[in-house]
C-alpha cells in the first residue's frame, strides 16, 4: 500500500505502523460507504469509496465496491474499466457482470456477451450474470446461454440445448440439467442450439471445479479453510480415508484478497493430512505442512469436494 501525509507518524511498539495507519483508514470509509451504499444513498457512498479507493489504490474489494456504485449512480463509463480490472486479475463472474452491464448500457452489445462469455465459460451462473444473460444473448445473436454450476449442473435458456457434449462425446443432461457423472472428469463442455454454440459455450470444467484452500497440523489437529471461486455458494467437503465427511463452515477470520472470497473453514481433530486434487483436471492449490518431530506420523488422504461421494481410485491420483 501506498500513502502520502504531511508530518511523521510515531514509530513506537505500541503505535501504528505507517502502512497500518493508512490501512485503518481506508478501512473505516469502506465501511462508511459500504453503509451508505445498502441505505441507498449513491452519491455519500461515492465519497467514502473514492477516499478508500485514494488510501488503497490496488485493494480490488475496494474497487469492485466503488465500481458498483457508480455503475447504480448512472456512470457506466467510469465503472467499466474498475470491473474490467477486477474481473482480469481474479476472473470473478461479478466482476464480468458489471463489465457487461456497463458495455450494454453504452451501446455495446457484442463486447457485453463478450464480458459474459468470460464469466459463463469458467464459473457457475451468478444472480448477476442471470439477470443480464437473456437479454444480451438475444441481442448479440446468439439462439440461447449456457453455464455450470459446481454441482455439475447445466443450466440454459431461454430453452435446452438440443445438442450437449462433454469432450467431443454428446450426452444427455437429466430433466433438471443434471450432468452424468462423466463431467467430473470431462475438460469442456459444449452446447448448442440447431447446431449453433450458445453463448458461455464451451464450459472449462476444470475452471468450475477448482478448489482453494490451505491446510496444517497444528498441536495434533488439522486446520484449514477451502472455497470454490468459480461458484462460491458451493461448500466444499472433506472426504476422508475413513469415509466421515466434514462439510466446512463459513470462516468469518478467513481474510481473503479476492473480493467476495467465501472460505470455509475445517478443523477434524486429531488428523495429519495429504492435500489430493478433487475432480480429474482441478488445478492443485493448497499447501500441507506436517510436524516432521512427530512419532511416525498417519497421514489421511483428504479431498476437499464438492460433493460428499467418495472419489474413485482415478479421481484420487
């Protein structure tokens, strides 16, 4: 963080530290705007925001906030290159969303479905993404959208698909979108209407699966959190050699730099752990420290999932 003042701050123990002291601060009007943003008062929202953005000009939560207000104040100009920035660094389907909402509204329909193609094709539809899907499909040409979710999920319209693939090999979704099984190991996903692909078309599964976390053995139990960033309202569970699963919780003391990060925590006692990956494909993002002093420690295959079945021997390699 970066900060400019007049004077010298104390430098003592029990002081703030200088980045601390600015960090405080912009804390504090992101608050105030956060506050005045849900009570509806756009332009005392604009003003905290603008002093957060100042105090922390590379915090994309706060980027993200001020980008919605001005998108809800009538300034799509201004907000679109704040969602695009955020939505580059962390590809957040909120982030394309904004984006998206922000092209449409200056006349851009094709670069909107562009911002929404990013979002569908690597995360779960989100409330924002649906809310502005149908539309900018019908007036970027394409017959319909697709997405999925990390459930596995397909989700379309304004009708299904009359075509689906996973790798190439076409399969049929069950009556509510259920994918087959076959998806958790599937690279792409495909759809299409009278042989033209929608928009969100093809699905990165690998992208929708991918789980985060980080876990340790700390005085004998195993600590650590874990979300799912391409569908956040997902949670993630944990498998263990034993068959007990453990649904991991809101972490409120989980501090993320991704705006809208929503990690679960997870704390089975009395476990050393192996991190595995989940789901042919998921990108590996974890680390697991284990005490070496420990007596013949036993470690515990643990798969963070995002459903509670028990992974099969080619899921777990």
């Amino acid at each position: 963080m970066t900060g400019s003042a007049e004077g010298t701050l104390p430098r003592t123990h029990d002081e703030y530290t200088r980045d601390e002291y600015w960090r405080d601060l912009a804390q504090q009007a992101w608050d105030r705007g956060r506050a005045a943003a849900d009570a509806a008062d756009l332009p005392e929202a604009r003003r905290w925001l603008e002093r957060a953005r100042r105090l922390q000009p590379h915090d994309d939560t706060v980027a993200f906030s001020l980008a919605m207000v001005l998108l809800r104040s009538g300034g799509a100009g201004e907000a679109a290159p704040l969602f695009a920035t955020v939505a580059e660094r962390h590809d957040m389907a909120n982030a394309w969303a904004g984006l998206a909402a922000c092209r449409r509204l200056l006349g851009q329909a094709g670069r909107a479905a562009e911002a929404l193609q990013a979002a569908l094709s690597r995360s779960a539809p989100t409330a924002a993404v649906l809310s502005l899907v149908g539309p900018v499909a019908a007036e970027a040409g394409f017959p319909g959208w697709c997405g999925v979710d990390g459930q596995g999920v397909l989700h379309a319209g304004p009708i299904p698909p009359d075509r689906v693939l996973l790798d190439g090999i076409p399969v049929q979704p069950g009556p509510e979108g259920a994918l087959p099984a076959a998806w958790r190991h599937a690279r792409l996903l495909s759809a299409m209407r009278d042989g033209v692909s929608l928009l969100g078309s093809p699905v990165d599964l690998a992208a929708v699966r991918v789980v985060e976390g980080f876990v340790e053995l700390r005085d004998g139990d195993l600590h650590g959190w874990a979300w799912h960033p391409a569908d956040p309202a997902v949670d993630p569970v944990v498998v263990l050699d034993d068959a007990r699963t453990m649904r991991l919780q809101a972490a409120v003391a989980v501090r993320l730099s991704r705006p809208l990060a929503r990690a679960r925590a997870a704390c089975p006692r009395g476990r050393a752990c192996q991190i595995r990956r989940s789901g042919g494909g998921a990108r590996k993002r974890w680390a697991a420290p284990a005490r070496q002093s420990d007596p013949a420690p036993r470690y515990v295959r643990t798969y963070f999932r995002t459903a509670p079945d028990r992974p099969s021997a080619s899921e777990a390699g």
